[in-house]
C-alpha cells in the first residue's frame, strides 16, 4: 500500500485535462498551503482517443503550462526545485511503448535542461530522473513468479537486484532537498548501472539462458 499519510507532507489531486486550469488550481493550493517548494511531474496519457496528441497535451503542454504558471509561486526564501519523472523510452528505442510516447519523454528530457537554464536565476533547479523497469505493486508478481526473466535482469545489472519504486522515490526526495542545491539540468539514471553495459555483453547473458 501506498502511504499517503507521511508526516510534514502534504499532497493535492488535481484532473490534468484538456479543461485543466492550472493557475487556478495552483492558486488554491498557494492559498490552502503556502508557496510552493518542489513540485514533480509523474504523469503520462493513459487515455483511449488519438494516443500521440494526448501525450502531447499531457507530457508537453500541460508540463510547460505548470511549471510557466508555477514558477511565480515558489517560496521566494526557501529551497525550490522541479522534477520530471522521464522513461528510458527518452533516450532509447525499445518495446512495449508507442511512438508518441518515446517523443513525449524525449521532449519532456530537454524541456527540462531548458527550464534548467531559464528558471536558475530564480533559484528553481530543474532535473529529471530515468527509472528502468522496477518491481511494482502491479508487476512484482509478474516478475516474481516469471524467474528466468527475474534472474536475467539480477545477473545483467551491475547492482544485481532490480530496482523498486523506492529506489526512485528516494532519488525524487534527495532532487527536492537542500542537500541537491547545485544539481541543475540533469537527467539521473535509476536502472542499477544497466545503462553502461555493452549490448553485446548482454546478449551473451540471454544466450546462456
């Protein structure tokens, strides 16, 4: 189960939509709850109409209008950072995922670094952070009970685990802290060292399954 009663956090439900008035609802987050401090984005279109203009309207368009409204409503005195939750699927060509969302996360990856450098005068960092595949609520099962593919992804990554929503929760709450005060246009990979392993190393690995 998810926790969504952690001390000192607060947290809003808003309907991200064609409709969506984001100054609006920022203004009555502000009002309920103080300027802001970070502020990070985790959506994707999940919807069932024209897959590549809604990940358009969702990753691109309301992402640029949030952080364009918010960026006025950040806590003049105190830490202020923006993350972006990215995908592989932003750097690499891979399965399982349409074309509009490979673009959406490759356009989400460098509105970041632009933000990064428009938005540092005001002291609003901006990064982005790149999980591989981890074990979820919805998918530790799949994995757990699929061993061979379980024990492929331990032995190709580095670490020899695969990762959890933890490990990048931890790495959102770390880019929404003092302590990352000088870290600012990065996009930080999530996936155990997986990224630097040579293709052909691991198509030796499958080979010997």
């Amino acid at each position: 189960m998810i926790d969504r009663d952690l001390p000192n956090v607060k947290h809003s439900i808003v309907e991200l939509g064609a409709d969506a008035l984001p100054e609006t609802m920022l203004d009555e987050i502000v009002k309920e709850r103080g300027n802001l401090n970070y502020l990070v984005f985790c959506q994707r279109y999940r919807g069932s109409k024209d897959a590549w203009q809604g990940e358009f309207d969702v990753s691109l368009s309301l992402t640029k209008t949030l952080v364009e409204a918010a960026q006025e409503r950040f806590d003049p005195d105190g830490d202020k950072s923006i993350v972006m939750v990215s995908s592989v699927f932003g750097e690499f060509v891979g399965e399982g995922q349409p074309l509009s969302y490979h673009v959406g996360k490759a356009g989400m990856n460098q509105m970041m670094r632009y933000y990064a450098v428009n938005l540092g005068r005001k002291g609003i960092r901006v990064n982005a952070i790149t999980p591989f595949t981890f074990l979820k609520e919805e998918s530790r099962e799949f994995f757990l009970e699929n061993e061979r593919l379980h024990d492929l992804y331990t032995k190709i990554i580095p670490l020899g685990r695969m990762a959890t929503a933890a490990d990048s929760a931890q790495l959102i709450a770390f880019l929404c802290s003092p302590q990352s005060s000088f870290i600012n246009g990065q996009n930080i990979f999530v996936d155990g060292g997986l990224s630097l392993v040579w293709p052909e190393t691991i198509a030796r690995n499958l080979l010997s399954l």
